[in-house]
C-alpha cells in the first residue's frame, strides 16, 4: 500500500463524520501532526485537540485542553491520533468520562505501519525518461511464480562447490561470475549489476557488458538505467534496466515493482533478489554471500585479485582503502537490507536461505547445498 491509498481511506473514514459538530482530536503527537499534514482533518470542526499535558495550549492552530476540562456530553465525536494508546484512551473516554459519541481510529491493531510510514506513489514513479525502457520489465512479472532460482554471488566458498548441479536450475548471477570456469555450462538465465558508474570508468563498463554478452548470449541482464549510455553500443535485446533509486536505508520499501524506481543495493546480491521476487520465485538461494569483510579484514573472490575487476578503493592483498567505520556502517546497512528482503519475501510467501559454505551472514535460515541435490 502507498501513502496516497492510506490517505485516501483516512479521508473516507473522515467524510463519514463530516457532519458532526464539535469534534475533538486526542492526541498532540508525530501521529496527529501527519494527519493534519496528509488528510483532510482540518475540513473538519475541529473545536480542540485534547492532551494532558497542562504547559502545551495550542496545536495547529487549534486549542489545546486536558480531559478533565471537557464537556463530553457537547463533543460529536472523538479522533483518536495515538496509535499506542488507543486502548487505554477508548476505555478513558467510555468508563470515565461516560462518552456516548462516536470514537474514530484509523488503524488496526494488526497494523505493521502507522498510515504515514508508507511510501508515496510518487517516489517510486521513475523519472518521465526512463518510463519506457522500464515498462519492458513487466514481462518478468511472476514469470516463475513458485519455482526456485539460485544467486550466484562471487565469494571463494564458490570454490569449494559443484556448481554442475545447478546447470537445469534457474539461476540469477551477478557482477563478476562470468569469470568463474563453469559459468558457460551453466543455465544462467539472468545477470544482474547495480549501478557500475559508482566505482569503475566507462571503458571498463562496456567491456564488462561485452564479456557478460560473449560468455552468456542467452542471458537476460538487468542493469542500472543510470549505466544504460555507458553500455548503449553493446547491448541488446537482452539487455534490461532497473531504477535503484529508493533509498538503500528506506524503512518503508515494501513493493517491488521492476517498471517502477527499486530499492538501492548495498550489494548486489540485494538487486538480484527484487529481481527473484518480482520474478515470483518461491524458494531464492544464496551462493558465495559470505560478507565476511568486517572480521576477515579482506575482501575475497573466488577468482584472483584482477586490478581491472576491482573497485576504486580495493588494494591487491584484498584490504579496502576506507576507514574501518565505513565497512562497519555499510555492512549494518546491508544486514537491514537483508531483513527488509526476507519482510517482502514473506509477504510474497517466498522463503530465503543461505546456501553458501560459510561466511557471516545470519539473516536467512541456512540451507545445505549439497542436500539440495542428495538425490540427483
């Protein structure tokens, strides 16, 4: 749900005791400044905002008083703008004050998120530009609605694996794992890199595409639309673009929409799992997603160090050319990442795991890799 939607049945909900006069708001908090912010509150007859705060005399222009002030019999109807404390304030309002009128809230206890805390429509809408080149995404909508698919990430537990058994599996790889020996005997169906002008030049970029195009011809690739100029003389029909424009800490991403703006990876393994969901792949693995930089102090693949493979700020030996708070900022944000995709995934009834031998991450349950495919 966006923003636009929940304000919409707030304002239904409104209209329903437009006629009433005297109505009171209680609540002076973040919950009724966003009501008066978003809805249509104020078109109301608002006679005064109630709180028990004595030192506090106005709010939005409106009156302030404290319960015990009021004359309930003269009041129509009652706002109730506190989501926590709608319980205790109903159970006030009817046991001590003896309130007769109608007692209005606006969320369900169920309720994961405060109406507010959803995101705009706008803010997902991609720029005027780039809506064409997205709308080709929606062929890929639930196009593998309860299948599995497998992440292919480039972290050197990939060596330790037989990755033969993935060649009838649907997989998603990423980044760098075209280099990876088996990587043409593999199915691959999809590749996926986030947006690459942040850390490499355009020379690099276009070779990458080519690589990718070379090695896996059949494969569809999704980049950022923001790289789409850099790779324009090598790409194809094959080649697809996302918008990973949302915030990469944004709370309230909760729909993946490939035609619309997604959210901002820390890693790529991150994109390639909006891509799987979207896709409505039902069971999504991790492969070589060790993310094990921050008590390793090395940054690993499973190919050897390849200066032209390499980041701006990644060193020969591995090590990162940053401050350590940074790697320890980016990797807290990675992990909220993680959280928020096994949110959406569970709300998709798709199921997440960790497959890859070793490593730090601990979002996800682990799967055993070489059980997956015991009876092959």
């Amino acid at each position: 749900m966006y923003l636009n939607e929940s304000v919409k049945d707030i304002n239904a909900s409104l209209g329903n005791i437009k006629t009433l006069k005297k109505i009171a708001v209680w609540g002076i908090g973040e919950y009724a400044l966003n009501l008066v912010k978003y809805s249509d509150l104020l078109k109301l007859d608002i006679a005064f905002f109630v709180n028990n705060a004595p030192h506090i005399k106005q709010f939005c222009g409106k009156e302030v008083k404290s319960p015990d002030e009021i004359l309930w019999e003269e009041i129509g109807a009652v706002i109730v703008a506190s989501f926590y404390q709608y319980t205790e304030i109903r159970k006030e309002l009817l046991e001590k004050y003896n309130f007769k009128g109608k007692i209005v809230n606006f969320e369900e206890d169920s309720a994961e998120k405060l109406f507010y805390e959803h995101m705009a429509r706008e803010e997902v809408q991609p720029s005027f530009s780039h809506m064409k080149l997205l709308e080709r995404n929606h062929i890929f909508n639930q196009l593998h609605k309860k299948e599995r698919v497998f992440i292919l990430a480039c972290g050197p537990s990939v060596n330790q694996m037989d990755l033969s058994v993935l060649k009838n599996e649907y997989t998603i790889a990423l980044n760098n794992f075209y280099l990876h020996k088996d990587c043409s005997n593999l199915s691959c169906n999809y590749y996926c890199s986030p947006r690459m002008t942040t850390y490499y030049e355009e020379e690099y970029i276009q070779r990458w595409a080519e690589n990718v195009k070379k090695t896996l011809p059949n494969a569809k690739v999704f980049m950022d639309v923001k790289d789409k100029d850099m790779v324009a003389k090598v790409i194809n029909n094959n080649f697809f673009f996302v918008s990973n424009e949302i915030s990469p800490d944004c709370a309230y991403y909760e729909e993946i929409d490939l035609t619309q703006k997604i959210m901002a990876p820390w890693s790529a393994s991150v994109m390639c799992i909006q891509v799987a969901l979207y896709m409505g792949f039902s069971e999504i693995y991790l492969i070589g997603t060790e993310h094990d930089l921050v008590y390793t102090g090395k940054y690993s693949h499973f190919y050897a160090y390849n200066e032209e493979c390499s980041s701006k700020e990644e060193k020969s030996d591995g090590t990162f050319d940053v401050p350590y708070k940074n790697i320890l900022h980016s990797h807290a944000m990675l992990w909220k990442q993680y959280e928020l995709m096994d949110k959406l995934a569970v709300k998709k009834n798709a199921k997440i795991y960790n497959a890859t031998v070793g490593g730090a991450l601990d979002v996800f349950e682990r799967a055993d890799f070489k059980e997956l495919f015991k009876n092959m």
